[in-house]
C-alpha cells in the first residue's frame, strides 16, 4: 500500500538542495526557493557548530503563511467547568504561496501541555467548548486535521479551539489580555509560528447543584428549607366513602342451618356440663 511522506528529514533535504544546484549548473531552468537556501545554509552552519541565525525581516519575507488573530474580545480565554482553561482563537489564514496544513498548537507561559479538540459528529451544527457553543462550519481544528490545503493567495477563516490541562493563573482578571504563541504545521514540516494575546473572559460563573446542608440539628436555615413532596400515595384501597353521604346500613348476616352431627355434638357437651 503506498504511504504519503509529508516531510524530508535534514540530510534529504540537503540532498534535494544539492541535486537542485547541480541541475542549475547543467543549464537546466529551474528555481531554487530563496527560503529553501537560507534553510540549508543555516543547517550546515549549525551542523559546523557555528550559532546562524537567519535575520527575522528574511523569515516573514519567506514566509508561506500569514496568520492574522482577531483581537480585543473576539479571541479569549475562559475557565472550563470542571477545571482547566479553554481557547478560542479567531484567526485568518492567508496563503502566499501553496501550503497544507497538517496540525497546530499553542502554548502560555503557565500551560504548554494544551490539545485542539477534536469534533467528529458532524450532523449537529453546534460543537461545544466548555459552556459556549460555536457553529460546526465556523471550526478550523477538523479541516486542519484532514490537511488543509490553500492556494496561493487563498485564506481560510474561523476558530481554533483547545483546552489546557491547567487553569488560569489568579492574577489574570476578567478583561486583561495574556500572551500566547500559536504554531500550525505545513506540509514540510516546518512550524509556522505567530505570537499574539487572548482576552480574559471570567463571566462564566459556574452555578452550585448541590445546596450545602446546616451544620446542626436544629439549623433555621435547614428547617425553613424544608420540601414538602410533590407527590404522596394514597394509601386507601378502594373506593373512598362520600362523608356527606347518608351511613350506610349494615347488611343482616344471614344463619346458616345447624347441621345434625354439630346438633348431636352440642347436646353431648351440654350433658357433660350438666352432670358436672
């Protein structure tokens, strides 16, 4: 069964690059990516021992993907019920050249352990973060997870969502922005990263189930909040008699005749008290 390999390692990468150049020097027309040539020279000179680093303004420049993040409230941060932090990132991706994207992540300065969710039911129109709901065509983590593939010049809109195994530090109040650093993975490998801020949104309150019981016997609060059942059974059986109906009569019982043996028997004992 044929398999897809989505990226080269470095000494692959290398061998293309040199089999790239030998081509040019050949006379064969061909273009080597200014990126791709700055990529290897800095692995050879870090294979060397030597510390290159390729200048920033030439990294946005080669960039294959520009990554825009909504601000303000539109991207936040809020607590999960049960503990742990949620993400929903509103971005934009623009492509300036053919990409696919295969995966992505993010971490803070207190989590780095936070995983996209995944939402496989795709015939409701909803999925659900935490407590908010966000519409199935508007989610970016599927078609991320199916490689999304965008042309050059093409973009793709919507929400990134995740989950940390961490909740939000104490200090960070509702309306404050944190930073975080999202990185999405192309088609080679490469991690394309972009630094920007969330919105702290702590209006959630989580509401108690459970009504905390008095610490003593005779507690006001617990004998004033006692309820009553909604429903108790009748314990009768049958039909209730009417209290304003007239009393009813009871029915004369009936004498069955005395059969001759009990007859006979009775006089028998009446003899034996009488002798007596």
């Amino acid at each position: 069964m044929p398999t897809i390999k989505r990226s080269l390692t470095r000494p692959e990468q290398l061998d293309h690059l040199a089999r790239a150049k030998r081509m040019c020097a050949e006379g064969v027309e061909l273009q080597i990516r200014e990126e791709w040539l700055e990529a290897a020279h800095s692995m050879e000179m870090k294979a060397a021992g030597v510390d290159a680093e390729i200048p920033q303004r030439r990294l946005e420049k080669s960039r294959s993907l520009d990554i825009f993040v909504a601000g303000g409230p539109v991207s936040f941060i809020f607590d999960m019920p049960g503990g742990g932090a949620a993400f929903a990132i509103s971005v934009r991706l623009v492509a300036r050249r053919l990409v696919i994207l295969l995966d992505w992540a993010m971490t803070t300065a207190w989590d780095d352990q936070i995983v996209p969710q995944a939402f496989f039911d795709e015939r409701i129109e909803l999925w659900r973060l935490g407590q908010r709901d966000f519409p199935r065509s508007e989610v970016l983590n599927m078609r991320i997870m199916d490689a999304l593939t965008l042309n050059p010049g093409r973009m793709a809109e919507g929400w990134l969502l995740a989950v940390g195994l961490y909740p939000m530090p104490e200090a960070f109040h509702h309306g404050m922005t944190v930073p975080f650093t999202l990185a999405l993975e192309d088609q080679y490998g490469n991690e394309i990263r972009h630094d920007d801020e969330l919105f702290v949104d702590r209006s959630y309150k989580p509401k108690n189930k459970f009504v905390p019981r008095g610490s003593s016997l005779y507690d006001p609060d617990e004998t004033s909040a006692i309820i009553e059942p909604a429903f108790r059974p009748n314990l009768n059986r049958g039909r209730v008699p009417d209290p304003d109906a007239e009393p009813l009569k009871t029915p004369a019982v009936r004498k069955e005749p005395e059969s001759e043996v009990m007859a006979s028997l009775r006089k028998a004992i009446s003899k034996l008290a009488n002798a007596d």
